[in-house]
C-alpha cells in the first residue's frame, strides 16, 4: 500500500505542479458553459435589436403609427429603407429579415380584420440561415399590425361585425433572400465554413507545438548558425503552414461540394482570396502561439482555450445572429467571424467579389500584425 500510495502522490504532483494545465482545465468548460448558458438560459428575456428592414409604401395613418411601434419595439432595430434595398441587404446579411408595406394597406386592413375583404399582402424577405428569426419576426408583424388596426376600427366607430369573425387582417408573401430565385438555402454551407475554420485552427496549433519541440530538440539554434535571417526563417514556416492549410480547406470544400451539395453561388476569386487570407492567418496565429509559448506541453491547452474562443465568438458553433448584441460587436473584433462571413458571403449568400474585399483586408491586417509580434517575440532557446 505504501507503493501504491507514493504512485499516486506521484501522478498528483506532476499533473498540479503543471499550473498552466491545470487553469485550462478548469477555465476552459468554465467559459463554454458560461458562454452557451448566456445563449440559451431560461432568463426570459426575448431576443434584443434584431435589425430588420421596412418600406412603407402606404404612408397612411396607420402604417406610420405601425412602424412606429415596431421601431419602440426593443427585440427589433429597425431600418426604413426601400424595398429593393431592403432586400439587398438581408441578402447581404446585414438584415434578418425586410418588410414591405403595400399601398393601400391602411384602407383594406381595417374592412379585413372581420374576414369580409380582401386582404393586403405584406412582402417579406428573410435570411434563410437564420430561421430561428423568421417567427419571431412574423409573430411581432401581427402582433404590432392587429393591435393599431383594432385601435383603428374601433376607435373610429365602426361595427364590430358578428362575433368571433376578427381575422388576421393581412398576409404575407414571404420570400427567401438567396442568391438566386430557384436556389435553396444549403444548411451544409455554413457548417463546413464554420468547422473548416475550426479545425483548420487547430490545425496551426499543432505546428505552433511541433515548432517549440524543434526548440527543445536544438534543432531551431542549429538553423541560426545558418546564414539566414530570423525573417526567413520563420517566413518560410509561415510559408508552408499556410499551403497546408490552404490544401486542407481545399479538400474539405471539395467533399462539402461534391456529397452534401455545397456550392460557390458567389465569386470564385472571391472564395479563393478569403481561404488565402485565413490560410496566411493561421499560419500567422501557428507562428505567434509558438514565440509566446514556453514549453510544447503548456502551449498546446492554452492554444487549444484561445482557439476555442476564438471558434465560439467567430460563430462557428452557433450563428453570430443570436449572441446578445454587445457580444455581436465584440465579435467584429475577432478574426474567425471575419473568415467563416467571407465564405458565406461567396458560397450561399452568392454576393460579388466586392463582398470580400472587407474580409480579406481584416484577415491580411490581423495576420501582419501576428506575423510582426511573432517573429519580434520568438525565443530560439527554450
């Protein structure tokens, strides 16, 4: 028993004299409970600013004083535009969802809420990756439509018609915003970006790793001896993580297009130019992880909680649409919701090479930026 007792003192030693493994196991699903627990936690509360689009092409009393209300509404934030506009931009996915109010629509939804008469058609264009919003966008539309249209029948007077005859007194035309009229929306789409990203990352972790076990092998000092540059040489690590990652994110969209009918609706440069970018980022983020690592052990579970975050807060777990709207902003600043918008934008969302223009540059600037601290902080010793 005394062997069997030292064993044990021995195995507890070594795993807590590890500091930084033991933070990261209990930091790690600490902050992941606490970040989908944020997400789907019984609170209560409905969901906050979700940006929707509305025309009103009637201008009358009663669909001002309507979209006057869905404007106090604090699930929505709403944005008067035009129609096309309006539907460009769920396309685009700066919107959830874009309503058109029809002409005419204050004249016949009063004389429709009895049943009796035509009613008027609400057009409304809605993002097909995010269908979570669409009845929650529908329920509040009759919600907001029904009470100012009984305010407005009643309050003026009129009959109330026989009992139990009130109606919805509109319908909807609701139209799916993809990139082209006969496509649907191909769920598999944003699943492969999303964990293409992911494991792409983890990916670069395992260089970072297999680059501080050369440091501890000597094999980094024997280079230096070399006459090369500490740019050149760490440029060409970057170099070649970034072709492997380019190579593997290649071959995960072949399978997606070749068995689960994942397409390039958008532009081919432009997918091209967004898996380039990311490439070079996880070579950049591979390289940076290694200067600031110390040992291979420690390095690879602090990597792993970063790139985690960086997987959770990018929206490749769960759309970014439902994170709160404070997290939906801090997400602008994370790297990986850059990449995983390019690919949507040019593979489902079907938009221009113009679309990923703006990804490209953020990923390219985070990855100078990775690459500069990199090769500034990496220790050739261990």
């Amino acid at each position: 028993m005394n062997a069997f007792t030292a064993l044990v003192r021995k195995d507890l030693v070594l795993y807590f004299s590890n500091r930084r493994s033991v933070i990261m196991a209990i930091v790690a699903p600490i902050l992941i409970a606490a970040f989908f627990g944020s997400l789907f936690g019984g609170s209560g509360d409905k969901p906050a600013n979700i940006p929707v689009a509305i025309t009103d092409l009637d201008r009358s009393e009663l669909s001002t004083r309507i979209v006057a209300a869905m404007r106090a509404d604090s699930a929505l934030a709403i944005t008067e535009t035009g129609a096309a506009d309006g539907a460009a931009q769920v396309k685009a996915g700066k919107q959830r969802a874009a309503l058109v109010l029809p002409a005419g629509f204050g004249a016949q939804a009063g004389r429709a809420l009895f049943g009796g008469a035509p009613k008027p058609e609400i057009a409304l264009n809605y993002d097909p990756s995010q269908g979570m919003v669409l009845p929650l966008v529908r329920g509040l539309l009759a919600q907001h439509v029904m009470e100012h249209v009984a305010q407005s029948v009643f309050g003026s007077g009129a009959a109330a018609g026989p009992a139990g005859s009130f109606s919805v007194p509109f319908s909807t035309r609701e139209l799916e915003a993809s990139s082209k009229p006969e496509a649907k929306y191909n769920s598999y789409a944003h699943s492969f970006a999303g964990m293409g990203v992911q494991f792409i990352l983890l990916m670069g972790v395992d260089m970072a790793v297999g680059l501080l076990t050369m440091r501890r092998l000597g094999l980094w000092k024997r280079l230096r001896a070399a006459p090369l540059s500490r740019t050149k040489l760490l440029g060409s690590r970057i170099a070649s993580t970034a072709l492997i990652a380019l190579i593997v994110f290649a071959v995960i969209y072949a399978v997606a297009m070749a068995a689960f009918g994942v397409r390039i609706d958008g532009s081919a440069l432009g997918f091209v130019a967004v898996l380039v970018a990311f490439a070079l980022l996880t070579a950049s983020f591979g390289l940076l992880v290694a200067a600031l690592g110390k040992t291979p052990e420690a390095t690879r579970g602090l990597a792993i909680l970063a790139t985690l975050l960086l997987v959770m807060l990018g929206g490749a777990w769960v759309p970014s649409f439902i994170f709160p709207a404070w997290l939906q902003t801090i997400s602008l600043f994370v790297p990986t919701r850059w990449a995983i918008d390019g690919l949507d934008a040019m593979s489902w969302r079907g938009l221009p090479l113009e679309a990923a223009l703006l990804p490209v540059a953020v990923l390219l600037a985070f990855s100078a930026l990775f690459s500069a601290l990199a090769v500034a902080r990496f220790q050739w010793e261990e």
